[in-house]
C-alpha cells in the first residue's frame, strides 16, 4: 500500500442562471501539494497553469452534467477538475419526512451508474448519503456524505472510493467492510494480482464572500462544452523498433524470477504489459504472432514460462485486435498445451462484447463432450471441457446482458437439455 496525500485549494462563484433553472458556476483551482508517507513534498509537480477558466452547470436536482473546459488545459488537470465538481454532484429529492431514501441512476465516467440515497434531517439542514456498489467487472463501491445547510448549501463532503481489480463473476453483492470484517477473499488465477485502490475524500467549505461581477462576460471565452464524465486517456502507441530492447530486458526479468508473487517479478510484468499493449497494431500483431507460433523444446521450461507469461498478456488486454488473435494463436493452434488453453479460457470469461466466432469455439470445446448417438452428455469431462462449459456459462450472462438474445438462447438451451441428465458424481 502507498499512501498519497493531495491538497486543493479551489474557489467556486455563481456566474448566472437561465431559464430552465440551470446554474453556471466557475470552479477556479487556487493551488495543488502532494506528500507522501515517505516525506516526499511538491507543490504543482506538474507545473500546471491553473488561471484557465472552467465551467459547471449545476442542474435545480443537483445533478452536474456538463462543463465547459478550455483546450489548453492538460487531459490530467482537466480530469481532476471534473473529479472536483463530480464529487458534489448528487440528485436531492425533498421530503418533508425526517429520514426518507430513494434510488436514482446518474451518468459517470463509468456509464449509467444506479445509486442509492438516504436522507437524514439534521438540526442544520440535511445531510445526504450517496452510496454505489458493483461487481460486474471490478469490485466497486463508492459512498459520498454531503452535509447540506438550511439553505441547501453544501458544507462539508466526505467520499470513499474502494476499486479492487479481477472480479471472479461471483453472483454476491459487494459491499463495503466494516472495521471488523474481512475483506470477501478472491482466488485468481494468472500473473496479476489484484489491484486495489481506495482513496477518501474530504471537501470543507471555509470561506463566503462576494465577488466582483465585472468579468463575468469573459468567462466563457474560448472554452469548450461537454459532458462531466471522464474520457479514457486518449492512447499513444508505441513501434517496437522504438522499445524492443526494454521489452527483451523487462522479458528478462519476470523469467528470473520464479516465485510469481515477487513483487520485482510483478512490477516488471506489469511494465511489459503497459508497453506490449501499447504498440502499433501491425506490432501488436506481428509480436504476438511470433512469440506463440514458436514451439517449445521438449522439457525447455523457460520457453514454456515466457510462452505462459505472453498468453496471459494477451489474454488480458482489451484491444480490438486480441479476440482475433486469441482464435489463431490459442484455440486454433495445435502446439497449445492443455495448461495454456485452460489459463486463455479463465481469461474469457471476463470479456465484454465477445466475437461470435470466439464464442461458437467455446461453446464446441463444451460441447463436444455430448453423445450426439445417445443423447446426453459423455460420462467424464476432460479439464479442457470442464473449463469450457465453465467459461459459456458466464458468456451467456454477458451477451443477455449485451442484448444478444439469440446466441443467449442457443447455450442456455443446450445447457439446460444437458443439466437433465447431470450427474455431479461424474463432473
């Protein structure tokens, strides 16, 4: 765990409001220092130039949409910016009652995120609790306490963010730990580990005064409108004439190490895979192709391990081009090792918008353990099979949930003909 501690200073004025009721607000950040556990201290280590204007629209439910941001800002101030005013953001419903909640589902940087609130009347207002939690592809949960005054003013907020990577699928809510439990425990399989990142948020109001109106005219000047959401880093992809010799050290060093959780193993392969995943696609392709079109030597474990270490990445990554290599290079290659395919087939289970191809070729490993001449299921599944039907099942879950109910109904219907004649002695 590294510990990094970021203080903002910022000042937000009321710019105007138009007839719909929606309210432009300027958010002008005033200063930016870090420090970190081990004494490190900066003040703008980016030397960022904060006097660029930036807009929000604070809409009468709460709720900020949209911004209005100036070009010549950096993608990563931008960023903080919209984390900034995203963190006040929150749809307040009035109620006479003391305590009252509701559910509401709001546009983020993540997509439409379902949120549930509770309200509380305190003896200086209200204070709100805005509370998400997930577990389709990480383990999520988010929680903002926002502490209103009698005039609907916020105060005070307090935020906790919890993001764990590699979520097995598994069917359980996720929620936050108390104090006193555990963290639910999560197996993976493969070269990463888990990932976690938890950051706590504070936001004091200190000051009020009045501004000077004079400039108000000028504030829009040159910026540009859109929404508050976060956009991915734009990538930059790299050829790898330009960093072949880094990747053949960075190849290097995860080979020497044999203990997989080492962290020197895990922080070199972490590496390896930012700069793979970045190249070029004819790159990308070309890399990918050579190393597992090679065939190892009988009993050449270090060819078997870097063999092992590239499946991973590519299984991994989340680029257009990999289901289209993962076919050739894996499912349709006959030196895949039993090992490899059931590592790629873990990998699969995960994956998002999967290609019709991929999922007919998995969906025949499964079933070919089927009778065809008596109808039912083989009495014994290779490991092969086993992973096979392990990885459809979940398959069928994502494209339900991607509209595809066609290809849905086509597994869920040969699964169910098969669970008649299940047998658990035998699987």
């Amino acid at each position: 765990m590294y510990n990094v501690t970021t203080v903002i200073k910022f000042r937000i004025r009321d710019v105007n409001r138009t007839e719909t009721g929606v309210s432009l607000y300027q958010l002008h950040v005033d200063s930016i220092t870090m420090r970190t556990m081990d004494g490190f201290f900066a003040d703008n280590p980016k030397k960022w130039n904060l006097s660029k204007s930036f807009l929000f629209e604070l809409e009468p439910s709460g709720v900020i949409q949209f911004v209005h941001i100036h070009p010549e800002d950096s993608y990563e101030l931008t960023t903080m910016k919209k984390a900034i005013v995203g963190t006040m953001s929150a749809e307040f419903r009035k109620s006479d009652d003391d305590a009252w909640s509701y559910e509401a589902v709001e546009r983020e940087h993540g997509g439409h995120i379902q949120h549930k609130y509770t309200a509380i009347r305190s003896p200086t207002g209200t204070v709100l609790h805005k509370i998400h939690q997930s577990s389709d592809d990480l383990l999520r949960y988010h929680k903002r306490t926002l502490h209103y005054d009698a005039n609907g003013l916020v105060h005070f907020i307090h935020g906790i963010d919890n993001v764990t990577t590699h979520n097995d699928k598994d069917e359980t809510p996720y929620r936050n730990p108390t104090l006193s439990e555990k963290e639910p425990s999560q197996e993976f399989s493969g070269d990463f580990p888990a990932i976690r990142a938890f950051a706590e948020t504070n936001i004091h109001l200190t000051n009020k005064w009045k501004y000077d109106a004079k400039d108000f005219d000028t504030l829009h000047e040159g910026l540009h409108r859109e929404g508050s959401a976060i956009k991915p880093k734009p990538e930059n992809r790299q050829n790898l004439s330009s960093i072949q010799h880094e990747i053949e050290k960075l190849k290097l060093c995860v080979l020497r190490y044999k203990e997989r959780t080492h962290p020197n193993r895990t922080e070199c392969l972490l590496y390896l895979r930012h700069n793979l995943t970045h190249l070029v696609t004819d790159d990308f392709e070309r890399f990918f192709t050579n190393a597992l079109l090679r065939q190892c030597a009988e009993k050449d474990t270090v060819c078997e391990e870097e063999r092992d270490v590239m499946i991973g990445i590519l299984a991994y990554s989340n680029r257009e081009e990999t289901q289209n290599l993962m076919e050739t290079l894996i499912f349709k290659n006959n030196i895949t090792s039993t090992k490899e395919l059931r590592r790629c087939l873990i990998h699969c289970a995960h994956l998002n918008n999967p290609k019709q191809s991929l999922v007919k070729i998995i969906e025949d490993l499964c079933f070919s353990a089927w009778n065809q001449e008596q109808n039912e299921p083989t009495r014994s599944l290779s490991e092969i099979q086993k992973g096979a039907c392990l990885t459809i099942g979940a398959l069928a879950k994502t494209l339900r949930e991607e509209g595809r109910e066609q290809e849905t109904a086509r597994i869920t219907t040969k699964l169910g003909s098969w669970l008649k004649f299940h047998n658990e002695s035998n699987i």
